[in-house]
C-alpha cells in the first residue's frame, strides 16, 4: 500500500511555485505589504494587487506633473513713476500688473465685485491681485482683459506718456526742487497744474 502511495505521488504534476523576478518588476505580484501615497489624492493606502489608488483609481506608481510656476515681477520704487519699473536687461518700461488692473477697472467704472461677477470669480480674488498678494496667471489676465473690454496688452501697457513728460528739459529742471517741497506744497503745486491745464485746453 505504501508503495502504491510513493508511486502516485510521483507520476502527480508538479507545481511550480517559483516566480521570476520579471513578475515582481511588471508589478503583477505587487507586495501587499507596502505602505503607499497616491500620488494624485494624497491617499495613504497598502499597495494594491492592480497597483491602482482605491479612491482615484489611478496609478500609485505614477509621477504627478510639475506645476507650472508663474514668475512673479518684482516691484522697483522708481522715484519718478512708481507703477513703472525698467528691467535692468532691456531698459523697457514694465508694468505694475496690479496697479494696471487697479487702474483698468476704475477707469471702467466698476467695482471689484462687478469685475469679479465679469469673471466668474470670488470677489476676494480681485482684491488680492489688486493688492499684490496673489500673481494672476495669463488666462486670468485674458479674463480680466474681456471683462474690462480691453485687451492684455493693453491692459498691461506702461504709461509711457508719463514718462516721456518725464524726459522734458523743463520738467528735469524742475525735478530737484519738487523732491525738497513737503506733500502740502505738492498737493498745492499739482492743484495749480491742474487748474491751468484746463485753462489752457
């Protein structure tokens, strides 16, 4: 009996149990015993026998994209117009985005939370890009730019003719003095320069 029993026990198909290291690599027999974060949802999670995140269904082994960084631009207190400043490798003006905005939006006659209602967004993110504490991206400016019936360019564009005013022999002259009167005389000096600029028109 004993030997019949040998006898079947040998002519019986074998099972291979090993498994090659490609499987393990192609992920078919993943580890259940690790400890994971998805990259897309931030779900800690044991890796799956897919290798799939159990909230997002994606990948665990996936790489996230990089977020686009947006540069933001620096702000230089240039003495004689303060929304403008010159990049040091061009010598172009450029502007003050949130100034510009700032400007755009009251020369429209709206308030920001008209402009926001525009965009279709929360008024607290008007105030933010107004007050430099948030950058807008291009497609936000695009938005701005449409809802103020302007364009990016334009919207953006230096006020160049305060700076060709600036540039004129008699204002030059003039510069020194006005940098040693106090805000009283300014204010008195830029109300008497307004009142014969409207004479003069």
């Amino acid at each position: 009996m004993g030997t019949n029993l040998a006898a079947v026990l040998d002519n019986a198909p074998q099972t291979d149990t090993s498994v090659s290291a490609s499987a393990f690599s192609a992920g078919r027999f993943a580890d259940p015993r690790e400890v994971l974060r998805c990259p897309q949802c931030q779900l800690v999670q044991f890796r799956t026998q897919n290798s799939l995140c159990r909230r997002c269904h994606e990948s665990l082994d996936a790489v996230p994209e990089p977020e686009p960084v947006v540069a933001h631009i620096s702000k230089a207190h240039d003495e004689l117009e303060p929304g403008i400043e010159t990049a040091e490798a061009t010598g172009i003006p450029v502007p003050d985005v949130a100034r510009a905005i700032r400007l755009w939006r009251q020369r429209r006659g709206l308030s920001q939370r008209q402009l926001a209602e525009r965009m279709h967004v929360p008024r607290t993110y008007v105030s933010k890009i107004e007050n430099d504490k948030a950058t807008p991206t291009l497609t936000s400016l695009e938005r701005m730019a449409t809802a103020m019936e302007t364009s990016v360019a334009r919207l953006l564009e230096p006020n160049l003719g305060n700076v060709r005013i600036v540039e004129d022999a008699f204002v030059q002259a003039l510069l020194p003095y006005l940098a040693a009167l106090g805000p009283q005389h300014r204010e008195r000096l830029l109300r008497a320069s307004e009142t014969l600029a409207a004479r003069s028109c």
